[in-house]
C-alpha cells in the first residue's frame, strides 16, 4: 500500500520549482548550502545554544 503523498512524489507532481520566492519577495531563492555558509560565518548562534 503506497501513501497518497508518495504516490504524488513518484508520479512527478511537483517535480518543477515555482517562482513563488521571486513573488513573495523579489528576489530568486537561494541555495539552502549559501544560506548556512553565510549565517554560520556571522557567528551567530541560537538563543541558549551550548558553547
């Protein structure tokens, strides 16, 4: 038995990006690798984190 969501992936629903981040703020999306490189070399840390 196949869940209705992996049925949707296997059959190609999706396969194709939107431009739903240019829209919303005018900008292409970027790679989620650029974002964490730039976040980590700020150095900033979530509130609490250990050291």
């Amino acid at each position: 038995m196949t869940s209705p969501a992996l049925t949707l992936v296997l059959g190609g629903t999706g396969k194709t990006l939107g431009d739903g981040v240019r829209q919303v703020l005018g900008r292409p999306a970027r790679d989620f690798t650029e974002y964490v490189a730039e976040a980590a070399a700020t150095g900033v840390r979530a509130p609490g984190a250990a050291s």
